[in-house]
C-alpha cells in the first residue's frame, strides 16, 4: 500500500513473514501509521485501538510535513497535528500490527457527529434478491448535516411500488430516453400504482399519502416537509396496511368532503345469505402467523384473539 503524497510505499506483506489476506501487510521501515479520526480541520478528535476503523495518517521521510502540493490551499487540513498526512483512506490496524484497508474517508456520512461508513449501508441492502447495486451517500440536512440516503439498482424483473406510479414512471422514462436506455418498465417486473389501489379501496375518499398515513394510524408526524426517504418509509407501512385486507364493511357512498355534507351509508347484510366456506390448513397456519405478527407489534392486544376465537 502506498500513494505518492507519501513518496511511494507505506506498507506491504513481508516476503518471508505471515501474509494476510485482504491485508496490505506491515509498515515499511522509518514509516509511521496512525489511525485518527479527525475533523474538517485536520483537528484529532481521539486516537483509535486495536482493530478500530479510522483514517490512516501517515508519517515518514518521504511526507513533507505542511508543502505536500506546491499549491498553499491544497496543504491546509491535510496534516494531523500538523505532522501525520491525512491519506483520506479508512483503515485498521490489528494486533499483530497489520494494516487493513475498509474504505474512504470522504465518502463517510456525517450525521450530527455520528460517522457512518456507506459500506455498511451497502452490505445490508445488497443483501436483498431484488438488489442489483446500491450506492449509499449523505444527504444535506438542515438539522443534522447529513442523512444517508441510498440509490438502489433493482435486479430485473423486480417489482415497485410507487404512489401515482403514472407521473414518476413518466418522469423516469424522459430520464432513460435521454440515457438511451428505454423505458423504466423494461427494467421491472411490474410497477405497483398504491394510489390507484388506494382509490380502489376507499372510494370518494381523499387517498394522498397524508390522508392514507391519517386513515391508517401511519405515524407521519415527522413529515413537515416532502423528503424521498421519510415518503419511502411511510409508503411502505401504507402499503403493508392497505394489503392486509379490508378493515370494516363500510361504503362511503358520499365521500368525505371534510365539511360534514358527506357521510357514510351502513348496509344491513342479515337479510343475505352467505356460503360458508372453510379455510384450508395453510390458510389457518398463514392467519396464525398474522396475528402473532399483530400481537408481537399491539404488546397481544390482538381484538381477534379477545373476541373471536
């Protein structure tokens, strides 16, 4: 491992030592490596152990401590305690001295003081069959600098959900046009418009993700403003809702105008008849699995459990 700003080499496997893969070895002879944490001032804000991930700082002969670049601007917060050089590469160094490369600092998420290492972002959404590729990077944020937010790559053939799938769709697919890259549906398996279920479910009604948040007991106390993440997170709890099945037998002929001119019609259902059909053992084992999903969620405040069985 080395980089010019160094003078060449920092560190590397020994020839006739201990090689460790995924190592980039021990340091060089006259070299010191130290991993620090350090602010947008070059500042240290402490000194890592053993095995904790860092920025890698380098000392040696070949660092010219303070005139790194001929350019006076491009020295400035580049040294910590104005000896060691800021690399701008996260790393480790283990118990036996090894050094491990894990990242790089600039690509560190910020969140009011908490750094977060994209990479860790990236595993775990990596980790699901309709994930392609994921890019995790900082949101700006008024309050707490940055957010992490991620772009997602779906494997083909993988479903979406979006609410007033026409408008976004449209949106993305003048996007694509200009990329020369086809359509969005080319890319999915299908596109899921939860507007266009919601209408469906409540008709008349008002069905913005607002007023389905309200509808459904969804917390979005949080959303002041349009944010795509906080929208994401919402949509998906309104879509869980929405999809676990009708929740009263109730029309609202009239819809909902807010100002007490509409209402709602009851309708009698004792005077029909209806067949009763019985669930077949996989339909109970999955219902089973529901309400213990509802029970671990209400603290077994299930109403089903209470009064129907």
């Amino acid at each position: 491992y080395g980089l010019t700003e160094a003078t060449c080499l920092v560190s590397c496997n020994p020839v006739n030592g201990q090689k460790k893969v995924g190592s980039v070895g021990v340091l060089m002879p006259y070299t010191h490596v130290r991993i620090l944490p350090s602010n947008s001032e070059g500042e240290v804000t402490k000194e890592c152990g053993t095995d904790e991930v860092g920025e890698i700082c380098v000392a040696n002969p070949g660092v010219f401590a303070g005139s790194t670049y001929t350019e006076v601007d491009k020295n400035r917060s580049l040294f910590a305690e104005g000896r060691y050089l800021r690399t701008g590469d996260l790393g480790r160094i283990d118990a036996d001295g090894y050094l491990w490369i894990t990242g790089r600092a600039k690509d560190l998420i910020i969140r009011g003081g908490h750094n977060i290492d994209p990479a860790v972002i990236e595993e775990a959404l990596a980790r699901h069959p309709a994930v392609a590729f994921v890019g995790a990077i900082g949101q700006p944020d008024s309050f707490a600098g940055e957010l992490p937010c991620a772009y997602v790559e779906l494997v083909k053939g993988a479903e979406v959900i979006i609410h007033n799938a026409p408008f976004d769709v449209g949106f993305l697919d003048a996007e694509f046009a200009r990329l020369g890259r086809g359509k969005f549906a080319d890319y999915t398996l299908r596109v899921t418009d939860s507007l266009a279920m919601a209408r469906n479910i409540y008709p008349g009604k008002s069905n913005s993700l607002d007023a389905l948040c309200r509808r459904l007991e969804v917390d979005n106390s949080g959303r002041t403003l349009h944010g795509a993440l906080l929208d994401a997170e919402l949509l998906a709890e309104v879509y869980l809702r929405m999809t676990r099945g009708q929740g009263e037998l109730v029309i609202d002929q009239y819809g909902d105008h807010g100002d007490g001119s509409g209402g709602s019609q009851r309708f009698d259902f004792t005077q029909y008849r209806f067949a009763h059909i019985l669930p077949t053992e996989a339909e109970v084992a999955a219902h089973e699995v529901m309400l213990e999903g509802i029970d671990k969620e209400s603290g077994g405040k299930t109403i089903w459990r209470r009064y129907l069985q």
